[in-house]
C-alpha cells in the first residue's frame, strides 16, 4: 500500500465521520424535542390519559320517572335489575369462556355475545357496554363468586320499566326497548349510550325527555389488571362521582279502575275498543284496545316467533291501537251530525214526517233501511234509526254542508291526543269525489248522511264530538297528560283543558239532538232501550252497525270468513244525561248490531263507573237544556 491511497482512506472515513456525527446531533435533537413536547408542551394531555389509565369510570343509571293514573295509582314504575358490563379492552384470553359459562349461554346466546364484542368500534374499547339485561339470580350469584377474577365484569344494578297493568292501557301508555347502532348516531349529543333503552310508543316516547332523566357516573382507582384498588384517593381535581338525575314523574289523565271496567265488560268479545272522555275538559279517562299485549314482555325483549305470532291476522292484530290509529265507518253514530247540518242551515222542519217503506229508491239504485218504521219526524228518526228518513236529509241537505259540519266537530281531523301515529279519519267531499276522475253520484251523500261510503273516524274523535254535543257546543283536544312533577312531588307543569273550537251550531239544535239521543236510550221502541238500567244511569246516546267491505276478505280462511263479513257494532253516547259528566264510545268489531252488542258494553261501563248516583229524569220531563251543571 502506498502513502497516496492511505491518505485518499482517511480522507474518506472523514466524510463519513462529519455525516454520521450529523446525523447523530440531528437525532438527539429530535427525541430532546419530542421529550420538551410531550413532557412540557402537552404535559397535560398525556398526564390526564395516564390518570385515566389507573381510573375506571363506574355508570351509574337515572331512574326514570314514575307514571301515575288520575287518582295516584301507579301505572308505570321501576324495579332493581342486574345488568352485566363488559369492558372489551380489559378481556383476557380465557374470559370469554369463562362468562359464557358461568352464565349458563346457550350456543345461539354465545354467538350473540361474540358477534356483538366483535362489533365494538375502537374508540369504545375501554368503555362499559352493558351486554347483559336483567340477569337471572343465579347467574348474579355465578358473577359475583368469581367477580375478582373477571375484573372486565361490572354488574351494575339498575331501574327497569315495569308495568303493573301489563296489557291494560299498553297502546297509549307505550313501552321502551334498546337503540339502534342507527339511532345512537343521531342520538349520542343527546347523551344517549350504546344498550340506553328508549321510549318507542304511547306517553314512553311522546314524553321521553321528561322522563328518561340523567346518567351519573363513579370513578374509581384501579391496578394494572383492571381490579379496584380500595382505599385510594384519586387526585386530579375532577369529581369523583356525579350522581345521576331521576326524571319526571307524571300523572295521566286516565283512570285505571275505569280501564278495568271496560275490560271486564269486554269479555267474550275478541276485538274492539272503548274511548272514554270528560265532556267539560276534554281529559281522556279511558282509552281501551283488544286485543292488546303485555308492556313487560316488550320491554323486556320478545321472542322472533312471538313478535311473529302477534302479527298474524288470526291474532286480531293485538298491535293495533283501535281507539286513534285505525278508522272506522261510523254507521248510524254519524247520524245526529246529519241531523244538526240540516237543523243549523235551517234546511227541514224537524217536525216534518217522512215515510220508511224499508227502503228508499234513487235511480236504479235501492238503500235499505233496518225496518220499515212508517211515518217518522226526525226525532223518531233518530231514535228507531230510520235510514230512510235520513237519507231524504241527505238530498236536502247535499254532502258539503254534511262534511262542514262534520268537520266542525272534529270527525275527519286528527284530534292533537299527541300519543302514536294518530290516523285522521276521512270526510269525503264533493270535490274529492270529482277530483278523484269519479262521476259524481248522489248516492254518495246517502251513504255519508248515515256514516257508510266513505265515510271513516276514529274512537276518539267521535267521543270528542259527542262531548261537544254534550257539553253545549265546545270541542277540546283531548288531554292524556295533567301533571308533571319532580320526584320529590311538587308540581313542575299542570295542563289545562284547551278548547279547539266552539262549534257552529245554535244551542237549541244541540238541545233537540240530545233530547233525541235521549230518546234511542230510554223510549220504548229505541234502539238501545233494551240495554238500559232501570234505576240506574239515566244515558242518552246512538247505536250502529256498520257494513265492512267484503272485497277485503277473499283471502281470509273461510271457516272464519263468517265472522270477519259481519259488522261493527257501534254505541256513542253520554252520560249522566241531565248533568252530562263523560262521552262514551264503544266498537264491537264485527260484533253485529249494535243495540244488542256496543250498547249494554256502554251503559254497563257507564252504571258502574258512574255508579249509584239517584238520577231525576223522567220520560215525560226529557233532559234539561244541553250543558246545565
């Protein structure tokens, strides 16, 4: 080797030296850098997630608030219940296992369990997710022996919904289940968690704010395998517990006791429904649907093949709240709104007397009538029920003064109940005829005047509209809330009846319409006289029997055809009927006539609802003006 390469050598290695001594000094000055952020710069930041390390956040559950019926019975309340956490990032290998067996899983029930563990998104890792409802005692028993050993177990006790009345009042009371992975994207400002259970039908979910109340939480010191450590402060000057906020307590409206009494006097039918409401506020005291279904069994979590079972139209579709979803043609109930469209428009002499040969013909066209009653006014009209006589109304009268009038009183509107999907029933009109490319028949305004065609109302609205009649001519909404109160008892918020509208109709029409109603209860010959109570509630009101449609049945098992073809029955009505109190309505799906069916339903629930109270009114005396107190 000679001197020239020796020196070219070492004045390559100085090259290099100078390079690496570069990037040594570039290095360090980079990790000293990120040493000065993270221990200075963000100190705080990775100090508060090296607290959080050694803490664990402990939730705890707000009671929701207690529903109570008019008189303080308790319709909806709360019950301790157990309810497993998991906390997915302190699971170890083996534990899985070890929970499925402890708490005895079925093979279906573990599936469940791994498929939703595996479905937790990152960034919930580290949180509680309840996993487990309302375990078994000896499930709890299995957990709490070996909690020590599982410490991503926590077994929180918490509120659950139960209700005492099961199925009475379900529809309008409602009932809660979980979210959706769906919901809880939307929902999450409002402080809704994954597994939080929510109002999904009935006052549970029209009052959810007032009721659901606020979580709490706990935290607590924990070691490195996630166990509590006791006897240890934690000390970062946040709280270390925030006790949860319990919601509103309300009270209904309803009357439970009168619920009870419309269902005992329900029995023996499978289908049907009963509204009833106070004529001076509008305050709905009942509100009955059969069939119906247990709160407890839904809020709890139903069965596939039993959600399927209460689908199936053999069913008699127990979902289905019959008092303000479904609409119904109201039959010969809509007959004093014909009567008082013809009175106010001063259209007929109701003194005038029509002939019932037991059907009227127009065109090519014959309507029946139930009989043939002879010479008839309209008082007599209204209480035999002559068809006929109404239809000749109906010529006179033409169908937009009968849809003002109807609609005046409330029928074809959704009322403002507030509660559920609120059907809106339908007044057909003239135009709606004609705009709809159908050739205009007059027809049309006969089938209206006695509530067929296509004609439909819901319960409610025409117990609404009855209680207008009763009252003297004032249509309230209808009012399933009177109170709300914090739990402690005082009052937070107290609702007044609303008036919707006075109706446009003369206080002394009102008086010959109750006077008629009157009549269809307590003359002989009416078509209710046969359901009255001597010596009992003195009940003004209307039967009918409306015709269903039997182009919708072809597909109905035959054996049952039968039954399903035949029509409602129908009783609307209101009672004491000198001092009117409560308006009454009552459907017997498919239960035939309705003086033999709907109404001794009625004056049953009435007698014994209303109870003993020495009535005055005689057949000669008639009842006093419309509204006397």
């Amino acid at each position: 080797m000679n001197l020239l390469s020796v020196r070219r050598e070492v004045g390559e290695f100085r090259k290099r030296y100078k390079w690496m001594a570069l990037f040594v000094i570039c290095a360090f000055t980079f990790l000293l850098g990120r040493a000065f952020q993270l221990q200075v710069v963000e100190h705080d930041h990775y100090g508060a997630i090296a607290r959080e390390n050694i803490t664990k956040t402990l939730t705890l559950p707000a009671t929701r608030g207690v529903i109570r019926d008019r008189t303080g019975r308790i319709v909806v309340t709360n019950r301790p219940a157990y309810d497993v956490y998991v906390t997915p990032r302190l699971l170890r290998e083996g534990d899985v296992e070890r929970i499925v067996e402890l708490m005895g899983l079925t093979g279906e029930e573990r599936a469940e369990f791994e498929r939703r563990l595996g479905n937790v998104p990152e960034h919930r890792l580290a949180h509680q997710i309840r996993f487990f409802t309302d375990v078994r005692r000896d499930q709890l028993a299995s957990l709490e022996t070996h909690e020590l050993d599982l410490p991503a177990i926590d077994v929180v006790v918490s509120p659950l919904r139960t209700y005492p009345y099961e199925h009475l009042g379900a529809h309008a009371i409602g009932y809660l289940n979980e979210l959706t992975a769906e919901e809880l994207d939307e929902l999450r400002p409002a402080g809704y968690r994954l597994g939080d259970r929510i109002g999904r039908s009935g006052v549970e979910r029209a009052w959810e704010s007032f009721l659901r109340g606020r979580r709490g939480y706990r935290r607590v010191p924990v070691d490195a395998r996630g166990r509590i450590m006791e006897g240890v402060a934690i000390e970062d000057g946040r709280p270390t517990r925030v006790d949860p906020v319990p919601g509103r307590d309300m009270t209904l409206t309803l009357d439970m006791d009168l619920m009870r009494i419309a269902e005992r006097a329900f029995r023996g039918h499978p289908s049907g429904a009963v509204v009833v409401v106070d004529v001076n506020t509008g305050a709905v005291r009942a509100l009955f649907s059969k069939p119906s279904y247990d709160l407890n069994e839904l809020t709890s979590g139903m069965s596939r093949d039993r959600y399927a079972e209460m689908r199936d139209p053999r069913s008699f579709r127990p979902l289905i709240d019959r008092t303000i979803y479904e609409s119904y043609f109201p039959g010969s109930t809509f007959k004093p709104i014909t009567a008082l469209a013809a009175l106010q428009d001063q259209l007929v002499d109701p003194a005038a007397r029509v002939e019932c040969f037991g059907a009227y013909t127009l065109g090519r066209t014959r309507f029946r009538c139930t009989a043939q009653h002879g010479e008839m006014d309209m008082r007599e009209a209204m209480v035999h029920s002559c068809n006929v006589y109404f239809y000749v109304l109906a010529q006179q009268v033409g169908l937009d003064r009968l849809a003002r009038v109807a609609q005046d009183f409330g029928l074809g509107r959704r009322s403002g109940v507030g509660i559920n999907t609120e059907a809106s029933g339908f007044i057909p009109t003239r135009e709606w005829y004609e705009r709809g490319d159908q050739h205009w028949r007059a027809g049309y305004a006969l089938n209206t005047a006695i509530g067929q065609g296509d004609t439909r109302v819901t319960l409610l609205q025409l117990a609404m509209s009855y209680a207008a009649i009763a009252n003297g001519g004032t249509l309230y909404v209808p009012q399933l809330v009177e109170t709300v109160s914090s739990p402690d008892g005082s009052i937070v918020e107290e609702f007044q009846p609303r008036v919707r509208r006075r109706v446009h109709v003369d206080r002394d029409h009102l008086e010959y319409v109750v006077d008629s109603l009157y009549g269809a209860v307590n003359d002989q010959g009416g078509t209710a006289y046969d359901a009255r109570i001597d010596g009992g509630i003195i009940v003004a009101g209307k039967t009918g029997t409306a015709q269903v449609s039997e182009r919708a049945r072809h597909d109905i098992d035959p054996d049952r055809a039968w039954y399903l073809n035949r029509p409602h029955a129908w009783f609307a009505g209101f009672a004491p009927a000198d001092h009117p109190e409560v308006a009454i309505v009552v459907l017997v799906e498919h239960g035939g006539a309705g003086g033999r069916q709907a109404a001794p339903i009625a004056i049953r629930i009435l007698q014994e609802y209303l109870g003993g109270r020495e009535q005055t009114v005689t057949a000669s005396v008639g009842v006093p003006a419309v509204g006397a107190r």
